[in-house]
C-alpha cells in the first residue's frame, strides 16, 4: 500500500505554539517518543509515533524527522507542488479552479486499457469506488462497447472525468455532506463518515487550532482568514494499479509554524479516502516536520480485523517512511 503525502508539515504539539524556538527535543516529549526516538530524531532519522484509529476500517500512523529547510522553502514547495513531484508513487498530478469545474478540467486523467476495460464490465462491489449512479454510467457504456472497440477507450476515459467533475462540484457546494457513499453490492461505504471519524480523533488540532479545525470540518459553511485553500486531483501507483484521487487541502502560514489538513475525498479504487494531519516547526538545525496520516479502508473490517489492521498498518508506516526520504531529499 502507497500512500499520497499531498503535504508535508507538523503535526501540533502538546504545547502552543509560541513566537519562539521550539526544539525538536521538546516536540518530541509532547508526542510522547521514546528516549531513543528522540536521539534517532535528533540524528536525522525518521520515527514512528502510536496512532489509534477512529474506527474498525481505519489504519494510522504519525511520523516525524527533522530536514536541514526553512518554513519558507517547505511552505514553498507544497504551494507549487514540489511535494507531489518527488513522491515517486505519484503519476501525474493538477491544480483544479474552484470557478471552473468541468470535465475538461480532468483532461490529464488518462485511465489504462486495463481499467478501461474494467470499468466496462464494472459491477457494484469492492472493485471500485463507485456510488449506484455512477456504476449505472459504466454499465450503459458496457452494452454499447466491448475492450478494445474502436471508441471505447474514449467514451470510458470521457465519462469518467465527467464522474470526477461531478465529485469535484458536489464537494465544493456542500463538502463532506456532498460525497456520495459507494455502492458496495447492496450495502454501502461512506468516505465521508470515515473522514468525519478521522477529523474529529485529531485532539490537538481542535485544541489549538480550533478555528481551523471548525472551518475544515464544516467547509464550505465557515472561513478562517489567512488560509490558503486547494483542490487537486492525481494518478498515483497503487501496488501496480493506477489509482484517481481528489485532494482537498488547507494550509495556514504563520509566523511560528505551518499547518496543513488534507483530506482525499474520493479515491478511485484500493482504499476509501485519507486525512492527513501535519506541519512544521523551526528548530536549531532546521525544521521539525511530524505528519499524521488516517486512512480508511473497507479491505481491514470484519473478522480478523485486528491482524488485518495491523499488517496494513505497518504496510503504510513503510509506504510513508518512503516517501518521507523521497521528499527529504529535495530538501536538502
């Protein structure tokens, strides 16, 4: 399991946060790292941090390191999207306009063959992340052509931008509450549920954030000033299978601190949506980035949930930690 890391910045810690030096030592303790986290994290090296997840489907992880960058060049780089260019998991990727959302603004989503011919015989089900409506779509264009007809390709790759489009304006007109659940073969799988769950486990940002937490939570009913807000959409690697997502996130740049909240939304296949709780704060040597990741997955519920969760869990903390090294770097 590849994980996106859309953003990257810290996690607050267990103190407010203060126009002065925090060090890495001091954010460490309000984690609660181990006396060998810290030296491992002081030395440059990448550590794990205990998360319980919100819910039975649910898989979560919290990291941190230390990188030789300022606030600036960090908050820079997931402005211009330098993040997703060194995460070698990541396919291709775009910025999408609030103001003008249509399928021609997916035109650099192209789906495989293989998918293509997949979402033709495509069925309610785990398969993919579809609701009733849209798996309708797909069954219509499975009567009209077969793999490798003429215009197949075509007609899938259209209707399917035209299904994120449609994603894209139900969020922005009503966020969480506009996510159509998935049809599950008679049952369904509400993304949106998880990403409320995920939100509401994350104790420190509603302790010292909370404004921001609110207006994430509740977007797009509320507004914080001095927040940037972005919408993407990227092609990731999922264990071989190329996976659409579509990102909303939220960044605020202080003087003391960044902080980003991001959350996938909809993700088209291999797990239900992610959250990312992160940001960054200046320390001697440079800057302390710890992140936050929950992601929901229908694959880890049920019976043997536990060990499922456990083994996926530790699949993504090695996803993250990979593509942490493949971001450090280009800040070096």
């Amino acid at each position: 399991m590849r994980i996106v890391v859309a953003g990257l910045l810290v996690v607050m810690s267990a103190a407010p946060l203060a126009a002065q030096t925090i060090t890495a030592e001091q954010i460490a303790d309000g984690l609660g790292l181990s006396a060998g986290d810290k030296k491992k994290l002081a030395a440059g090296e990448i550590v794990t941090t205990e998360v319980e997840g919100s819910n039975d489907k649910e898989l979560a992880v919290g990291l941190a390191l230390v990188v030789p960058a300022g606030l600036d060049q960090i908050a820079a780089s997931v402005t211009k999207g330098t993040t997703l260019d060194a995460n070698s998991a990541i396919l291709a990727h775009g910025e999408i306009d609030p103001a003008q959302v249509d399928a021609a603004a997916f035109a650099g989503v192209t789906l495989p063959d293989s998918e293509v011919a997949e979402l033709l015989a495509a069925e309610p089900g785990s398969e993919f992340n579809l609701s009733t409506d849209e798996f309708a779509v797909f069954e219509e264009l499975g009567k009209q052509y077969k793999a490798g007809d003429a215009g197949a390709a075509d007609a899938v790759n259209a209707a399917y931008r035209q299904m994120l489009a449609g994603r894209m304006q139900a969020y922005l007109a009503s966020g969480l509450d506009g996510v159509a659940p998935y049809d599950r073969d008679g049952e369904t799988s509400s993304a949106a549920d998880d990403l409320k769950a995920g939100l509401e486990a994350a104790k420190l940002v509603q302790q010292f954030t909370p404004e921001l937490y609110q207006a994430f939570l509740a977007y797009p009913d509320q507004a914080v000033a001095d927040v940037q807000q972005q919408f993407l959409w990227s092609q990731q690697d999922a264990d071989g299978r190329p996976v659409t997502i579509l990102t909303h996130r939220t960044l605020q740049q202080r003087p003391d601190a960044l902080v980003l909240l991001s959350r996938d939304f909809y993700v088209g296949h291999s797990f239900n949506a992610s959250q990312a709780v992160a940001g960054a704060l200046p320390v001697d040597g440079g800057t302390a980035i710890f992140y936050g990741n929950r992601t929901s997955t229908d694959q880890v519920a049920g019976f043997g949930g536990a060990l499922k969760r456990k083994i996926g869990g530790g699949m993504m903390r090695d996803s993250l930690i990979d593509t942490l090294k493949e971001v450090r770097a280009a800040w070096q």
